[in-house]
C-alpha cells in the first residue's frame, strides 16, 4: 500500500503561496511607490556608510595604521616560488600555508589570484589547529586577496583569489583561524582580517547528475548545473558528480579582538559560510556574498565568561545573503540567513539584503541562560531588504515552535526580542531589476517553483517485518522525501555578479584607496 502527498507548494512560501516565478517577479515589481521613497533617503546615507566602513577599510596596505603592523607576505600561487621568503612582490611565495607558518602576529598576507588548497593540493589552509582554539592559539594575521600576479593592482572580483576544493579528501574548514590571547593577558587587542577572498565547495560536493526526466534528481530545469544536493552519507543509485567526505566549514574562526571579515564571496558551502566563536572583542562581517550555503550562512557564538559578555560585540551589514538551505533534503531544520547567538552583548544587523532562504532571513531564537544577561542583550535589526524567504524573521515563542514574522511587522515584536534599533525592514522595493537579474535565472526560477514531494509505503513481505511479527514488535514502513530542488549547485562565477546591484543595501562595489 502506498500513499503519496505532495507538501510544502504552500508552506515552505510565502514564497511558496505564489509558486509560480511569473507572479513572484510581478509582484516586486508592483510593490508601493512608497517604498521605493522611504529606501532613497536610507540609502544615500548608506551609500556613504558602506563607503566608509564595509569597502574603504578593505585596503591594499598603504593606507591603514601601522603603529602595530608587522611584515608583509606575498603569496602567488602562479608566480610564487616554493622556496621564496615572500617579503616581496618579486620574491613571492607559492604556497599560501607556507606564507601563514612564517608569518608572526600582526603580519600581514597579500595574497594574488588563483586557488589556494594548502601544503600539496590536500584542500584546505589553517592558522592554528581547527577544534583546538584554546589550546593552539594561532595567530592575529590580516589576509587580503585580489591582487594581480605582479601586486601592481587590487580588484577582488577581476584578481579572483579561491580556496575551490575539487576531489580532495579533508575533514576541516577550507580556512580555520584560530587567534587567542593567554588567560589574564592585559596587552593590546590583536587584529585580524580576511578580506577578498572566494570560498567554494561546489567542486566538492556531491550532486545529482542533473536530469529533468527523474524526479529523484532533483532536476528543476535544464538550466542548473546539477541535480539536488547528496548527503555527506547518503548511499543513492542515481549518478552522482562530485566528491565529498563530510560536513566541512567554509571560514570557521575561534578569535578575539579586532575581527573583519569583508568583500568575500561563499558559495555552495555546505556546512556554513562563516561560522565563528568569538572573544572578547568586535567582529565586523561586511560587504559579503553569501549564496547557496548550507546549514546557515553566518553563524558566530559568543565565547567568554558571563562576566564578559559585555565586551562581545557583532556588526552584520551590507551583505548580500541568498539561497540558504535546510540541513535535510526534507527541509526540517537550520536555512538561516543570520542567526543571533548567545553570549553577544551587542548585535547589529542592518543595510543587508535576504532573499530566497529555505527557513528564514534572520533568525532570533536563542535566549541566554543567565536571565539577567538576557536583560541586557541588544539585538538590532533594521534597514533590510526581504523578498521570497520562507520567513523574513523567526522568533521563539512559548508554547509555539516558532511565529514567523514578515518585514513589515518587525516593528510589533517585543523590544526585548528585537531592539531598540527595529526601523526600516521592508520587502524589496520595485525597480530593483537589475539585482533580480542578476541572480541565476534558472536557479532562481527552481526555488520559486520548489516543491516536496513525501512518499510512504509499507510491505507486510519485508524481511524486517517478518522477522518483527515473530518477537511481537511494531511493523515498519518506509518513507521517502523527493523536493523538486535542493541545495543543487550554483554557478560560482555569477556570483560576484550580486556586488553593486541595489544601492547601499546588500553587497557593494569593493573600492580601495
């Protein structure tokens, strides 16, 4: 006996209320003129902002304070030399982790075009050992990517600098960096920077050969490049391409002080694009692609005594999050674009754009265990784009698993919750095509028409449930979950193509002086 039903064309939308990609694309472009006023007077401001804070600091080295500032690195994987000392653009090293072992705190590393995989190809680059934070306490380098190979000029979306992965074999981020102090320590705050950097794993996961004639591909069109996401321990008869061994981070970081991470793009990360703990300092994630992540797109945790929590603080702003997907292929949890976490005091988000996220935009949720820390806590949200996301915000609530909220009645959640900063989260307002085309049409034609398809089935006969009958135990069935689209990958090229598009929200020009 079998029994089909088809879930989701209306819950996983608002989105999904109107499946079709036609009504969705009418329906921006129809919003209030209103809207449309309301943004250009943020978004002068913002312009000016996001000029000054998240693409103005992303230099080329000269322009920056150097009261602490120790050596610079050059690192170029096509002109480099593996026995170089990297201390000049003409004497530059070829192996980034090279560059990373010599470097002290307070180096920095320049670091030109081309894919960086670590010692011998093996996939991934560290600054102290992933999972030991408080043991190995790394290193405060500053990272910057873009350059061309002579260092003569610094353009992150021309001079693409990558950490893509193919076939290798790793359990570890693409780029783990840990930087901690010793307990007690009383000198200056430490600094580090990533900045201008691609990280892509889609050449390492593995997918479903696309293929719009088998449902279970998870094919939406002929214009993706793949079929859907496959599971680090799924074992399907279906083709498969890629190669993966397991949940890897894109840039997770175990860090304190000063933290910037900024003009990076992370594209088909499947276990986070950023995820961080955080000491006592500030970290400012600006200026960002984040498109087809998995698990959720940032993610950074407070990691101090309650006693400290105070000096924790976190600015999320102009960063263009897209297509977040759920953990499971049958969308049950995580698909955040943003999450707030414990043990922050200080939370800013704001002049980002989410859209097109499997669970939510942003996500506040988490309570600390402390009460009276929980008293204090600031979690500001405002001056954001929305569009097609399953929610705009989701909120815990007793006696719920969640309430989800849509842009336009932020302001009505509690103060405590969202706040005191909670102005001006809207819909995408009308007459922003060119970011809409900017987006992969095919992908983005799939999300808008995603369904789940849930298959059950019982079979009296199955070995299993002979031998159950025979010790008196339940009979089993099985299920299957086919959605229409998951996590398939997304052309990692297009995706700097999302920089720019809608002025002072979302991802901006990178600029450098």
């Amino acid at each position: 006996m079998k029994k089909i039903s088809v879930i989701l064309s209306a819950a996983l939308m608002l989105l999904f209320s109107q499946s079709a990609d036609a009504q969705f694309l009418n329906s921006l472009k129809n919003a209030a003129q209103k809207a449309v006023n309301d943004a250009k007077n943020s978004a002068t401001k913002a312009v000016n902002n996001v000029t000054n804070n998240a693409t103005s600091a992303a230099t080329n080295s000269v322009s920056q304070t150097s009261a602490s500032k120790g050596k610079t690195f050059y690192v170029s994987a096509t002109t480099g030399s593996a026995r170089a000392d990297g201390l000049s653009p003409s004497s530059a090293m070829k192996d980034l982790q090279k560059a990373i072992d010599a470097a002290e705190d307070n180096d920095w590393i320049l670091v030109a075009e081309g894919n960086y995989l670590g010692n011998m190809d093996r996939g991934y680059v560290q600054v102290g050992q992933f999972g030991n934070g408080q043991n190995d306490r790394g290193k405060f380098i500053s990272f910057y990517g873009g350059y061309s190979t002579d260092f003569s000029e610094r353009d992150v979306i021309k001079h693409i600098t990558k950490i893509q992965p193919t076939s290798q074999s790793f359990i570890a981020p693409l780029f783990n960096i840990n930087a901690r102090r010793p307990y007690g320590y009383t000198g200056p705050e430490g600094t580090v920077v990533v900045d201008g950097f691609y990280f892509d794993l889609g050449e390492n996961n593995r997918y479903f050969v696309k293929n719009v004639n088998e449902e279970a591909t998870g094919t939406p069109n002929e214009g993706v490049l793949t079929g859907r996401f496959v599971e680090p321990d799924a074992n399907p008869t279906l083709p498969l391409e890629g190669y993966s061994s397991g949940d890897e981070y894109a840039l997770h970081m175990d860090v304190e002080g000063n933290v910037r991470v900024s003009n990076c793009v992370f594209v088909n990360c499947r276990d986070y694009g950023i995820s961080a703990m955080m000491g006592k300092g500030h970290m400012e994630v600006s200026n960002n692609i984040f498109v087809a992540c998995r698990y959720a797109s940032c993610q950074v945790r407070g990691s101090v005594r309650d006693a400290d929590v105070d000096k924790v603080s976190l600015d999320f702003h102009h960063n263009t999050v897209l297509f977040t997907w759920t953990r499971t292929k049958g969308f049950e949890d995580m698909g955040q674009g943003f999450r707030f976490m414990n043990g922050i005091r200080t939370i800013d988000v704001h002049h980002n754009i989410f859209g097109c996220n499997s669970n939510c935009g942003v996500e506040r949720v988490y309570y600390e265990s402390n009460k009276e820390l929980e008293k204090l806590k600031v979690s500001n949200l405002y001056e954001n784009y929305y569009f097609a996301n399953r929610r705009d915000l989701e909120i815990a609530a007793p006696g719920a698993a969640s309430i989800s909220v849509p842009a336009a009645r932020i302001e009505e959640v509690d103060e405590h919750t969202i706040g005191p900063k909670y102005e001006g989260n809207k819909d995408l307002p009308e007459g922003n095509d060119a970011f809409i085309n900017a987006i992969d049409q095919p992908y983005l034609e799939g999300f808008m028409t995603l369904k789940i398809i849930s298959s059950q089935s019982y079979n009296a006969n199955s070995a299993a449930n002979q031998v159950n009958r025979l010790f008196g135990l339940n009979q089993q069935g099985s299920e299957i979950v086919r959605p229409s689209m998951y996590c398939n990958k997304y052309p990692w090229q297009k995706a700097a193509d999302l920089f720019g598009k809608v002025s002072g929200y979302g991802a901006q020009i990178p600029s450098y002086k």
